[in-house]
C-alpha cells in the first residue's frame, strides 16, 4: 500500500528565511507527487507535482520540491517566507499504471511564518 | 482562472437524515473525485467517478454514499442515512483525465458537514 509521512506538524520560520516541509512516501513503484496548500476557510489549492524528469519541481508562490529517490523524499521548498506562506501544506502520492487515481495524503504540516 | 466550486458551504442535520452535496466541476474536465477530511485528520479518498460511472472507490464509500451527475455541470455526493461520524469536511476534485494519470487534481473549498 502507499503511503506519505510529513513528519512535522507544524513549522516555524522567520519571514525572509528559507523553509523545507518536509515529507517521504513509501510505495512501489515510481511515485507521481503533489504538494497542495490549504489556506483557513479554503479548499485545496495545487502548488505543484513531479511526474518524472528533472528531479526539482518549481510551483506556485515561488515554491519548488526536490524529488529524492534515494531518500524517497519529497520536500517542499521556498527560499524566502512570506507571512502570507502561513498555511496548512499536504504532500500527496499516487502510483501510476495500477488503475487507480486516488491521491493518498499525508497528514499535513502547519507552516507558521513569523514577522 | 476556472475552478471547482461547492454548495452549501456548511450543512447542518440531524443523525439519519439524507444529505446532498453538490459540486460543479471545471468544465473541461472529465474525472471527479470526492475526498473528505474528518476534523483533525488526513485528507482521505471516497470515490472516483468517470463517463457516468464510478471508476474506484473506498472502503469508506459504502452503500450508504452514492454519487450521480444529474446534468452535465453537476455532481453529486448524497449520503443516505447520517450517522455522527460523517461530520467531516467533504471536497470534491475534477481532473482533465489526460492519459498515464498525469492529470491534476483540482479542488474545491469543501463543505463542511456537521451531523448532530
């Protein structure tokens, strides 16, 4: 079965520095991996994906993810916070050629951008 | 920007009641998805659904869940008989279902159910 960990509930960071959420999947296979951000009140919005290729990933906002293999990791990246970055950050796999669409979610990571 | 749009945005029943949650997916976009998120917890998968039928589901999406599209911009998640543990924050998704599953899944911002 595949899974995500994000291994910290919540981040703390100063605005201006940079930030890493972090997250790893364990499936078999090749992974496709998404990051959405969910702002309060809102839904799910998408930042970005790895389907293959390069291994960094730029998305929205001026975020980016690196695609490990090794480390079977996936994290999210930004080189410099915004206080408007505070928001609840998902990481998310799905596994290709098995027929299935459904992304499997981690349990998701507070980032909490100081002034 | 086109987006995936939800209503009602809170619903509020009693515990045996029928629910209808309504989502209009992006318009071009063949696949749709309900997830939901029980408050506190991971965004979990419910069911997937593609040329009127449901494509994968669940465990969680028994018989008592089931989904429709009633017209060509509506989906629908009806639950049939609510029970507590329902209350939850429900989110439909549609995704252009381009070949190899590259596609994106876009979401909208959720209803929250709350079953007394």
């Amino acid at each position: 079965a595949q899974s995500v960990a994000q291994p910290e509930d919540q981040v703390n960071v100063a605005e201006g520095n940079p930030l890493t959420v972090k997250c790893t999947y364990s499936v078999s296979g090749n992974p496709y991996l998404f990051w959405y951000v969910q702002y309060p009140n809102r839904g799910l919005q998408f930042l970005l994906k790895y389907i293959t290729g390069d291994n960094l990933v730029k998305g929205s906002y001026g975020f980016e993810a690196e695609f490990n293999k090794s480390q079977t990791s996936f994290h999210l990246k930004k080189p410099s916070a915004l206080v408007s970055d505070s928001a609840l950050y998902f990481c998310a796999v799905r596994v290709p050629n098995t027929g299935r669409r459904a992304l499997t979610f981690g349990s998701g990571t507070r980032l909490q951008v100081q002034p | 920007e086109p987006e995936v749009t939800q209503t009602p945005s809170h619903q509020v029943t009693q515990m045996g009641q029928e629910v209808i949650l309504r989502c209009v997916p992006i318009s071009n976009h063949l696949y749709f998805y309900w997830y939901r998120q029980i408050l506190g917890q991971k965004v979990e998968f419910l069911v997937s659904f593609y040329n009127n039928e449901i494509s994968e589901k669940s465990e969680i999406f028994d018989d008592q869940f089931s989904v429709e599209r009633p017209d060509g911009s509506n989906f629908t998640l009806k639950i049939r008989s609510t029970k507590l543990e329902d209350s939850a924050m429900y989110f439909c998704a549609s995704s252009e279902a381009r070949g190899r599953y590259t596609d994106t899944q876009y979401f909208g911002p959720g209803t929250r159910l709350t079953v007394l």
